[in-house]
C-alpha cells in the first residue's frame, strides 16, 4: 500500500472512532436523564 492509501484509511477511522465517541455519549447522557426522570416519577 502506498503511503498516501494509509493515511486517508488512519484519516477515516479517527473520523469513525471520533463519530462512535460522539454517539456513546450522548446515549450515556440521554440514558442518565432518562433515570433521572423515572427516579424523581417513582418519589
């Protein structure tokens, strides 16, 4: 492979790895509200 193919495939998985870290976040986020909304519902 010639060195420009492995930098723009290095290039697109940080962009994939970037985007996947983004995503688990906000799930871990929408998650948390969402317990936060049933706890303070149950009390």
């Amino acid at each position: 492979m010639a060195k420009e193919e492995i930098k723009k495939l290095i290039e697109n998985s940080k962009k994939t790895i970037d985007q996947d870290k983004d995503n688990f976040a906000k799930s871990i986020k929408d998650d948390l509200s969402g317990f936060k909304k049933n706890t303070l519902t149950k009390i």
